[in-house]
C-alpha cells in the first residue's frame, strides 16, 4: 500500500512537471507566432519597398538623359513615326 501511494506521489509529480512544462511552452509559442506577424509585416513592407525601387530604376532606365544619341534620334523618329499615324487615323475619321 505504501508503494502504491509512492507510486502515485510520483506520477502527480511528473503530470503537475508535465503541465508546467506545457504552460511554458505555450507561451513560448505565442511569443514566437508574434514574432512571425511582425518578420512577414517587415518583410512585406520591404518587399513593397524594393517594387517601388525597381519600379523607379526602371522608370530612370527609360529616361532620356541615360540614352546614347543614337537612341535618342531613333526614339525620337520612332514617336515621330507614332504621331504621323495617329494624325492619319484622326483624319481618316474626320472624313
């Protein structure tokens, strides 16, 4: 009989362990699922950030100040060319 009520002594032991061990945990967890939140707001932040910059990179590679001039002259006959056939359609249904 006084193993048994040893026995059981321990085992209580081991679940109050247990629980402590579980209730650690579990706020351990929620700490670290905070975290995550805020890494993957930072990181869509920084990716929404970097889309904006290499929109501007692109937009700044189209620019005209980076062209050679002999890009520059065949853009410019080309928007030349675009406005000639725009002209063309406008009168075509003015007719």
């Amino acid at each position: 009989m006084a193993e048994l009520n040893t026995q059981l002594k321990e085992l209580q032991q081991a679940i109050q362990t247990l629980l402590k061990q579980y209730q650690r945990l579990q706020k351990e967890n929620a700490v670290l699922k905070e975290e995550i939140k805020a890494k993957d707001l930072l990181l869509l932040n920084k990716n929404e950030s970097m889309e904006q910059l290499h929109q501007k990179l692109e937009a700044s590679r189209l620019g005209l100040a980076s062209f050679a001039d002999a890009d520059k002259q065949y853009l410019q006959k080309r928007i030349n060319a675009y406005l000639s056939d725009i002209e063309k359609c406008i009168a075509a249904l003015n007719l």
